[in-house]
C-alpha cells in the first residue's frame, strides 16, 4: 500500500567547507636609524590580518599582513624600546565545488615565532601562522510534516525551528585620527595597542541590516624617550556599516564583527 507523506521546505545554513593551511613567516630587517641599538630583546609579537579574500574556479585566495613589534632593551640607556616592521602573505585553499550564494569566514593565528637579534642593528625572525577558512551556504531542506493513510497512526509535535532567510558580508576599513588630551604628552612611541569591539543592536530593513557599535581603541607609548615613562590612552571610536543580506526582514538575526587589523 502506497502512502502520501506530505513534506515542508526549510532554509538552513550548511557548513561547505572547513580547513587550514600553514604560512611559513622567515623575514629578517634591520633597525631603521632613528632606533637605537639592541642591548636584549624582551618580547617579539606577531599579530596577522587578512586584507582580501576571493572565491574563484574551486578555490580561496586569501592576502594579508603580518605587523611584527619587537620590544627591546636599548644598549645605550638601557630603557625600553619599540621597533615595527610588517611582512605581507598570499595562499590558496582548495575547498570543494559550492554554489554561488556562500559566504565565507576567515581567520588567521600565529602557530609559533622565534626571533634573534644577529647583531646590535639586525633581526631574524622565523615562524609560521595558519590561514583558516569556513564557508556556508544556504541550502533547502525537505522535511517530512504528515502521512496520509487511513491505517497510520500519527504522533505530531508542533516545534520550533529556525528558517535562514538570508547570507551577508562587508569587509571595511576605520580611519580615524585620534587627539592626545591637554594633559597628557605627546607620543614618542607607541609601545602596543589594542582594539576591542562593542556590538549595539542592530537596524534590520527590507534585505539590508545596518550594524552599529564602539571601537574601544587601548594605546601604551612612552612619553618621554629620555626617561622612559609611559602613558596610556583609550578612546571609543561610533561605527555604523549597512550590509546587503538578500531576504532579511523584521526576523531575529545573528552577525558577528572580526577584527582583521
């Protein structure tokens, strides 16, 4: 006996793809003239961004920056320094075949990094950072609600899922110039700096969504290069961005901001 099973349609979010690849970083430099020489280095940083990202013929490419800070003991006065070099990277991952409506999720971390100073004025540096990549798609799904037949019995629940309406992106930039207060001097060097973000809710209008939030920028410089005292700064920088989401209206939403620099 042949039976009649009624079904339902269903947006959902698949996971496409999911890998890393390694990045090798071998990069030396030397001191540009108005640092002083290096007495002993006490801490070497790495921080990687992604600058770009592009899906194309069955891959991802994905550029970057590497910001490289290396804080030292100067050889002359022995106070606390701060040098800065960046390095630039490009890799490919081959992720499988996936329709045109995806949305892709990039991060990077550094897996290990060691530096040396070679000489009074010269830095080594060899490390490697991974390169991740997540990619969604939306996807419909058929789902079984009901079975006809006069000699079937039926337990039915009414439950609640969640229908995806739509996938967005945008990748942007914040310029900002920043003023030192009246009491406080000006910098002379910026040691490190830190930004954090604070999401607001967001403004959903028919297949647009405006995302509003703060910067919360952290700075620590010294002052006074002679005595080597330090100051810190920290200011709220308003951010607001419109996103293109096809089929997003008056709905809950989930969206997230990474910090790509």
């Amino acid at each position: 006996m042949n039976y009649d099973v009624s079904k339902e349609n269903l947006s959902a979010i698949e996971t496409a793809f999911k890998g890393c690849k390694e990045v090798p970083i071998d990069i030396d430099f030397t001191l540009p003239d108005y640092c002083p020489d290096i007495r002993k280095i006490l801490k070497c940083s790495v921080t990687p961004s992604i600058t770009s990202r592009n899906i194309s013929g069955g891959q991802i490419t994905i550029d970057g920056n590497a910001e490289i800070k290396i804080i030292y003991m100067d050889s002359s006065s022995s106070k606390v320094r701060c040098c800065e070099n960046s390095s630039t990277f490009s890799t490919s991952i081959d992720i499988n075949d996936i329709s045109e409506n995806v949305v892709a999720f990039t991060s990077v971390k550094v897996e290990y990094m060691n530096c040396r100073a070679v000489s009074p004025r010269k830095i080594d540096l060899h490390g490697a950072i991974s390169v991740c990549a997540k990619v969604y798609q939306k996807n419909n799904l058929e789902v079984a609600s009901c079975v006809n037949g006069k000699d079937i019995e039926q337990r039915i629940e009414k439950a609640s899922v969640s229908n995806l309406a739509g996938l967005g992106q945008q990748q942007f930039s914040v310029n900002e110039t920043l003023e030192v207060g009246e009491n406080k001097p000006s910098p002379e060097m910026i040691v490190s700096s830190e930004v954090v973000f604070l999401k607001n809710d967001p403004k959903i209008m028919p297949n647009k969504v405006v995302v509003k939030g703060d910067l919360i920028v952290k700075i620590l410089y010294v002052g006074d290069m002679e005595s080597g005292d330090m100051e810190k700064l920290e200011y709220q920088i308003p951010i607001s961005q419109i996103v293109d989401v096809p089929g997003i209206s008056e709905m809950r939403m989930y969206y997230r901001i990474g910090n790509s620099g």
